[in-house]
C-alpha cells in the first residue's frame, strides 16, 4: 500500500480483520458517549475496562455470602480461605514467575512499603536509593519516607535524570552510575515501564548490575503487568509490586500483586511486617504458634484479603490466561506501532513521541509530548470523545490495549487529533 493509505477508515478496518484475537473486545464493557458511539477508551494504563463476566465473578461471592455465611470461607463454590491461591498461577504467568514467587494482596504503595521493610535494610555506608527523577509521585513518597523513616536525609535519594535536552535514560548512563556510586546505594527501585515517558527498561542487565555492587534490586510494574512479559524470575531482580486495575482490568482500586525472587523464599532471616495470612496454613487457626511464614510471596500476607476485589481479579486473569501474553505482545506491537505511523503521518511540529521508537524499549503506551504545554489540545480532543490522559507538564499518554482496543480506535483518534491540530492553526 501507498504511504497516505494507512490513514484511512478502510485501512484500520482491514487491519482487525487480520487480528487473530479482535473478538476479545466483545468482552469488554465500552464506555458510551451521550451521542450513542463508544468513545475512544484509550486509558488502559490508569483503569481498565470492565469484562463482561466480572460481574458473574462477584455475583457468585455475593451468593455464598447471602448462603453460607461464615462458612463460605469453606463451602462456597470458590472456597474464601484459599481463594488468593486461585489467583497465584494465572498471575504468575501474567508476570513470568513461579508461584512460589508471588501474591495477590493489599494495594501497590502498600506493598512497596511491606517490600521496603524486607528489602531496604540501610546501613550508614550504604544507605542510598536509586529512582528516576519521573517516577511515579507515590512511589517517590514512599521511597522518601522510607528514608526518612531509617533517620536519613534526603540526600539519600539518588534521581536518575535523563541528559540535558533528552527525555529517556540511557543505559550507558545507569550503568555508569551504578558503579560509581553503587558501594552506596541500598536499594534501586525503578517503574518498569516509566509511567510518564513509557520506557522500559533492562530489568535483568540492571539486577546484574546492581547485585554485582551489593544492591537490592526491585522494580515497579504497575504499568508493565498485563502490558510486556517482563519474565520476573529469569530478570533474577528481588522483588517487584504492581496495581490490577490497569491493564489488568481488575476495577477501581483493586488489590495489587507482588513477587519475591525465588532465592528468598526460605530465608527467615529478612525481616518483615507480620500478619496471620502469612502464617502457615496448617496452624492459621491455632493461634497459639509463634509466627510460622508460609515459605515465598505468600507469607509476606498480612490479612485476610477483600473476596470482592479477589473475584475480579479471577474474571480479568481468566481471560489473560485464555488468550495468553505471546498473542497480547504480538498485538500491542503492530497497534502501536501503527498509533506511531499515524502520528507520523500527521507530522505536525507541535507533537513529539517521547516513548523509545524500538518496540522492545516500550509497551503499548505513547507519550506525546505537545509544544508549548499546550492542554487546550488535550481538552479539545477529549471534546470529541477521546478518553486519553494529560499528565503535567506536557504530555497525552495514549495506551491502546490490545486486549480490547482496535485498529479502529486508533485510527479513530488520531483523525481526532489531526482535525484538531488543523482547527487549531486557523
Ligand atoms: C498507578 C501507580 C501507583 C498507584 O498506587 P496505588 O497504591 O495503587 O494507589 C503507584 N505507582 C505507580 C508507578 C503507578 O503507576
């Protein structure tokens, strides 16, 4: 096809034909405009859509509640007092781990912290942290605190800034801090991807690197859960944490997940916050037994968990676990791949892609960054249907997921924009 061909109804159209698992968005709720189309849900890394079977999932939990009562917690259909290890293999795969290595329990910041006590074990000649300078707000506070907390000031915090005039970090640039300053570095904590510019990072060559300096190496996933196949244990990083209601369409809040490398499973040694769902299952109810960690990610539990939340969660990975995060990748490449051409095709001097342009630096996410920090754009795009989000100073973070976005919406939108860009020069 000629170059101007990709821009066009027809051709967006022709691509879901070619998309082996388009009847996937026939699961999802799509939020309506007033004016009866769907709106161009683009926002998949600040909340998920809602699969159509999440409410059977609840509805069920609502039902042997109303039926058993307290003991629904053993005869309801999806037992409550096990009910997280339901979750525990399906997430695993999401996230590449053994199910050694992982949780699904509290909220993502909650975990950092729970994570932190473990992980983050200052000394005075090593007590620095290593974040990127655009971290996620929470994940700063936290790491800060956290500081704060062990009595060090904030000179422990090291940010990782991109060069003057660039917007990603490169490597080299990691690398060489790393081993200029990581004899003092306690713990590195990176997002993976960055949530603002949409870059992925190394986990394995920085969990290589960081360990070979003595540093605990964790990484934030809460926009790489459901979005890359970040292969967790072979990363061979310590531990990670992550929110649901992203791309793991869990719903607003949901409980997040966690890993813990598999090295540490056994090791009683590191201390941590306890709680009576992180104590051996056979003498849980016996309350009388000193504390007795289940051995890996399921005894860091502290409570026990919100079933509600739990079920959702279950309905979102069923779905994950059928269509699987090889044919998820392969389609989230090709549709932002094709967001890219089409912004390129507008090729207007008011918009920049700052998201890495090789595939494998990025997931589905975008960032367009819009000159002048220009937010009437945004406003007016969002006038016409497009659910995207702003982030201050400059930026329209654009996530197709291709779980349930299609061709069509990207297309969709970017008509949005470039009618826009047009209006706006007039
Ligand atoms: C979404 C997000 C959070 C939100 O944390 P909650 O505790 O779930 O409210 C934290 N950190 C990052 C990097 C995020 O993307």
């Amino acid at each position: 096809m000629e170059k101007t061909a990709i821009f066009s109804k027809e051709y967006a159209a022709q691509l879901d034909q070619a998309d082996p698992i388009r009847s996937y968005r026939e699961r999802f709720h799509l939020p309506i405009q007033p004016n009866g189309e769907t709106y161009v849900y683009l926002c998949g890394n600040s909340l998920g859509l809602q699969p159509k079977s999440t409410e059977k999932y609840i509805q069920q939990e609502l039902e042997d509640w109303k039926k058993w009562g307290v003991e629904g917690h053993f005869h309801a259909k999806n037992p409550w007092m096990p009910y997280h290890e339901f979750l525990t293999k399906k997430m695993a795969r999401v996230v590449g781990a053994k199910p050694i290595e992982v949780v699904v329990m509290n909220t993502l910041s909650v975990n950092l912290h729970l994570l932190m006590v473990s992980f983050y074990r200052p000394t005075p000649e090593r007590y620095k942290i290593l974040i990127e300078s655009d971290a996620f707000p929470s994940d700063k506070y936290a790491v800060k605190s956290q500081l704060k907390f062990h009595g060090y000031e904030a000179d422990g915090l090291i940010e990782l800034r991109p060069r003057s005039g660039e917007e990603l970090l490169r490597q080299e640039d990691i690398d060489q801090l790393i081993d200029e300053q990581g004899d003092q570095i306690a713990m590195i904590m990176l997002g993976c991807p960055n949530y603002y510019t949409g870059q992925v990072f190394d986990m394995k060559h920085i969990a290589e690197k960081g360990h070979a300096k003595g540093c605990v190496v964790g990484f934030d996933l809460a926009h790489g859960a459901g979005n890359l196949k970040p292969q967790l244990h072979d990363s061979g990083i310590d531990f990670a944490a992550w929110c649901t209601y992203k791309y793991l369409n869990s719903g607003p809040g949901s409980v997040g997940g966690c890993f813990i490398h598999e090295r540490h499973a056994h090791n009683l040694d590191l201390p941590r916050f306890a709680g009576w769902w992180g104590h051996n299952k056979d003498t849980r109810f016996n309350m009388r037994y000193d504390f007795d960690p289940i051995p890996g990610a399921e005894g860091w539990q502290l409570s026990n968990p919100p079933i509600l939340s739990l079920a959702a969660i279950l309905a979102s990975l069923d779905i994950f676990d059928e269509v699987g995060m090889d044919a998820l990748v392969a389609k989230s490449k090709k549709l932002t791949g094709y967001l890219e051409d089409l912004v390129h095709e507008i090729d207007d001097p008011r918009i920049n892609i700052i998201t890495p342009a090789d595939p494998q630096e990025r997931g589905c996410q975008l960032s367009l960054q819009v000159k002048d920090a220009d937010k009437k754009l945004f406003d007016a795009i969002s006038e016409k249907g497009v659910i995207a989000d702003w982030r201050e100073p400059d930026v329209i973070r654009i996530a197709p997921a291709p779980l349930y976005n299609s061709f069509s919406d990207v297309y969709r939108f970017a008509r949005i924009l470039r009618e826009e860009l047009v209006e706006s020069k007039k």
